[in-house]
C-alpha cells in the first residue's frame, strides 16, 4: 500500500505546473488550485475504485461507481483495503492527521495510471468525486477494438469552499414537482458543490407536507380549486378552472431527506408563518384573525390574512413543528417571517390584547413576539431558526439568523449585531426574474438577473468590516415557482445560473471570460445528463430600447 503512495507522489512531483487556465477542463466551480500535467490518464472497463478500508467511504465509492456506470455506462470493480491491488485504480483515501483543507476540502491528484482523492472527511471525499465526475463526463471518448476509452488530463487539485452556507431554494408550493425531480435537483446541487437545499413547503397556494395531526392541512389546505392564468400583475384575472394540488407524505419526505444527506446536502424545511399561511387558515379557519371562511389562494401575491396571535395558533404551529422537527435533521428550521401585512392584526380585539398584555408598542413588535416565542419552542429542540429579512423588525429573536432577500441591508445589519445571515438579495439571487430578453423567454415574474450578474455577485458587502464579515455564512439562489409549472422549466431557470452562482460561494478567485468558456462545455453535460437549460444566457436586451421588463 505504501509504495503505491510513495509512487503517486514520484509521478505528482514531477507535474508541471502548467497555467491551470487550459482547454481541456472545464470544472465549476473552479478549483482554488489546479495544475495540469502534460501527460494523460485514461479510464476504461478495467478500473477498480478502491477505498482505505474505512467503512465510512464505502457508501462514496458505490456512490462513484454508480454515477460513472449510469452517466458514462463503465463498469467498474470495488475494492476495499483488505483485497489484492491493481495499479488501475481510483482510491478514495481519508487523512489520519487533518490538513487545513477543512471539512469540504479535498486533494484529487489523477496520475498516468491511477486517481487519489484524500480529504478529512467524507465530505472532502465526496466534492472530490464531484470534481473527477465532471471531468469525466466532459472527458475526450475515445474507441479502439470496440473498447471504449476516457482520456483525462493528469492534474493535481487542492480544493475547498469559501463559504459555508451554499444554497439553493425550491418552492414547491405554487407548483409542485414529482419525487423523482426533487432527486434530480438534489443531484445538481451536488454536481456543483452546494450543501444545503432550502425547501419552500407552506404558502398561500398550498401545504406541500403531510401533518399526521393535522389532516384538513392535507385534504383542504393542498389544493386550490384553479390556477392564474397569465402574469399576476396583469388584470382581468382569469383562471383555468382546473383544480391543483398535492403533498409530500412523511415517507416521501424521508426518502428525500436520505438523498439529500447521502450527497452532502442538509434540507432546511420553511413552514412560513405569521403571514403565506392561507392554506393553512383555509384548513382551520379559527387560526385567523377573522375566523374565515377562507381559500386557498388561487393567484399570486402578499394576502391580508395571515394567523392570529392567539393560544391556538401557537399549540398548532409547534404540534406541526414537533413533527417538522421529527423529519429533518437540520440545525435549523426556516420560519418564513416576510410579507406578514398588519392589517388583521390591527383590527383584531386578541391581536390587540396581546400586544397590552406583552408590552409591545406596535404590530411589528407583535410580530417580533410571534417569531421569538416560535424561537424559544425551537431551541428547547435544539433547533435554531432562520427567517427572512422583515424577522428584524420590532426586534430580532435572540439566536435567529437572517436571510437578506430585500438586497443586502438586512444580512448587514444582522452581521453588526452579531447574528449570522446568508445573503439572498433579490438583485442577484432570484432565478425567478428572466435571464435574457423577456420578449423572447418563458413568462417571467419579471425582473432582469442575466448570468453574468449573478457570476457578478459578491456575498460580503464592501461595507462591512471583516469581523463581522465572519457572520455572512454565504449565498442561495431563490426558485419561486409561480410561473414554473413543470420541472423542465424549473431546470430552465436555474441553468445555468446556478453554476455562477456555484463559483460565487465556492471560489476564491473569479474570472467572468473562463468562466464563459467552461459553461458552454457544461451545456454538453446539461445534454448528457437530461437537464434542461438556457443556451442563450448572454445580456440580450442591452441594445434593446423596447424591452418590456416588470
Ligand atoms: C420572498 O421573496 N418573499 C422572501
Ligand atoms: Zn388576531
């Protein structure tokens, strides 16, 4: 076992280390550190994807093994550190003493005859599978004898990210997408380094989790009777006349949660309140300011009522949570907290006597109470809670962590005060807005984010000092789904944003001009691999004067 190290590092030393700016690779996000060497390494049937005998990294090494038979149709053998070697080998090897490349860094060194990917943890293992996976896809094929063959640069990567937090949201709520296309988006946040998948699951339109103890929340609350048709901001309304809905049942829910761990990936569940909580009004109207009755929303927007601050209202919030908290392993749970208008809440004789009773000067404060007293339940659980950026008004809850969607200001004033926020500015990071000219795209909630805007985007803002820069945990890239109705267009527009947005949290050193030449080697991938994209994803609309932008 030894020489066989002791002869990577013979063949690793003697790399050159050429301008790591090359033709041949096109891995995004970039690698901090990548030299290529002028030799060639090949991949065949004849490969055998050997781990160090630690159990934890036979899952990886199936993992590998699966994704080259399934995407590139190789077999390869598997081998653990007890069975006779071969000198063709991928060896997944974790370090005995840790070196700084963290808990996601990884080394994959790929010589003439063999592939070492070395990391920490199994973490760093899996990113650096990824890393091999891309170049492997994207490798030159080539056929001799009737045997196909991979040809692969030898390189020597040293990797890991600059943020943390390395997101991406789904709001399965406006439309809902199929268990097998919640997977299929899982495995492209893997493909591109993310770690955390934040699952929009409760809104206006619909309740997409099934609550045992809470049935009507399933049989009322996730279905609308009809759909918008059209651009919600455009009247007369018109609908389709055609029912929608549906929800994920706790097992599903589970199945999903497993794939997302077994690919690095935490799922951060939002049950939104006070406010996007029609659906659930709709199902127990005595949940409301008004006692209803209520419907489902069937159009788009911000709707007046939202739960009332009554005793009911909390008992039910934390029974859904206790079952919340059952199904997701997740340090936090997101508590929604944006565009709770107050109107209810003025007019409302508990609303206003919870605000006597608790000293709070106004409706913002009551709101503040709302998320705090949520806080508290979820910290007994040893959760914490994350919310959008309206949860600093009236006060934020202590140990809460912001995500800044109304541009920056809010993930700023939560890192001066010492909390943590992930930045998700509407003006970078909401892959709902068109990316190329509107006139010729899918409808659109409006907006204009092209691909080189969100490449563009720093999470840490100028202003901020580098101390409390430290509490900017990093980005995520929003998918509100109104106008998204099938997973074909979801694909659409994330693709290709957000592999800029990949680089964003995960490279240090960001160059727009390569950035563009590999993108156009991952639309071949896009292809291989069945996900839709948009191939156009260049500012198209500069020049044009008659563009019709919301
Ligand atoms: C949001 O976009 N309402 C967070
Ligand atoms: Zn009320």
């Amino acid at each position: 076992m030894r020489n066989i190290f002791l002869l990577f590092i013979i063949i690793f030393t003697t790399l050159s280390c050429s301008k790591h700016k090359t033709n041949d690779i096109a891995i995004i996000p970039e690698p901090q550190n990548l030299s290529i060497g002028r030799s060639t390494f090949t991949l065949d049937d004849d490969m055998t994807i050997f781990w160090d005998g630690n159990d934890l990294l036979k899952p990886q090494a199936l993992y590998l093994s699966d994704l080259i038979d399934k995407s590139l149709d190789f077999e390869v053998k598997l081998a653990d550190g007890d069975e006779k070697l071969t000198s063709r080998m991928i060896i997944l090897q974790l370090n005995k003493i840790a070196d700084a490349r963290g808990d996601e860094g990884y080394t994959l060194d790929i010589g003439r005859k063999s592939v070492l990917i070395t990391a920490n943890t199994t973490k760093g293992i899996f990113y650096g599978i990824q890393t091999l996976y891309q170049m492997l896809i994207s490798g030159t094929i080539v056929m001799e004898n009737g045997r196909r063959f991979i040809i692969l640069p030898i390189v020597s990567i040293e990797d890991m990210p600059r943020f943390k937090y390395r997101g991406m949201h789904l709001d399965v709520c406006r439309h809902m997408f199929p268990v097998e296309f919640i997977k299929k988006y899982i495995d492209l946040l893997a493909f591109y380094k993310f770690n955390t998948f934040h699952w929009h699951l409760t809104e206006d339109q619909g309740w997409r989790i099934e609550i045992k103890k809470y049935p009507k929340l399933n049989e009322i609350g996730s279905w609308r009777k009809e759909t918008l048709v059209g651009h919600g901001g455009k009247t007369p309304f018109t609908y389709d006349g055609v029912p929608y809905g549906g929800y994920y049942t706790q097992n599903e829910v589970k199945e999903i949660v497993a794939y997302a761990q077994e690919r690095m990936i935490t799922v951060i569940p939002e049950i939104e309140m006070p406010g996007h909580s029609l659906a659930a009004l709709a199902s127990y109207p005595e949940l409301g300011c008004t006692g209803g009755p209520y419907e489902v929303a069937t159009k788009w927007g911000v709707f007046e009522d939202i739960y009332c601050t009554k005793e009911e209202t909390f008992d039910f919030l934390e029974n859904v949570l206790v079952e919340i908290i059952e199904l997701f392993p997740s340090e936090y749970i997101h508590i929604g907290g944006d565009e709770a208008p107050k109107t209810r809440w003025i007019e409302c004789v508990t609303c206003q006597n919870t605000i006597n009773r608790e000293g709070l000067k106004d409706e913002k404060e009551l709101q503040s109470y709302f998320i705090q007293r949520m806080e508290k339940f979820l910290n007994k659980y040893d959760k914490n809670i994350i919310g959008w950026d309206e949860i600093l008004e009236g006060g934020l809850a202590p140990n809460a962590t912001v995500m800044s969607w109304r541009g920056t200001e809010g993930g700023i004033e939560a890192a001066k005060m010492n909390h943590d926020a992930v930045m998700t500015p509407g003006s970078h990071c909401y892959f709902d807005h068109y990316q190329a000219n509107p006139k010729s795209e899918p409808l659109a909630i409006g907006g204009y984010t092209t691909l080189e805007k969100v490449y563009s985007y720093d999470p840490i803002p100028l202003d901020l000092s580098e101390i409390d820069s430290e509490h900017i945990l990093g980005a995520q890239g929003n998918v509100w789904t109104e106008y998204m109705i099938s997973p074909e267009h979801v694909e659409y527009m994330i693709l290709p944003r957000m592999a800029a947005l990949s680089e964003v949290v995960w490279t240090g050193n960001k160059d727009w001009i390569y950035f563009q030449k590999r993108i156009t080697d991952h639309f071949k991938i896009y292809e291989i691999l069945g996900y839709n994209y948009c191939n156009h994803p260049y500012d198209s609309i500069a020049s044009d004067k008659n563009n019709n932008i919301e």
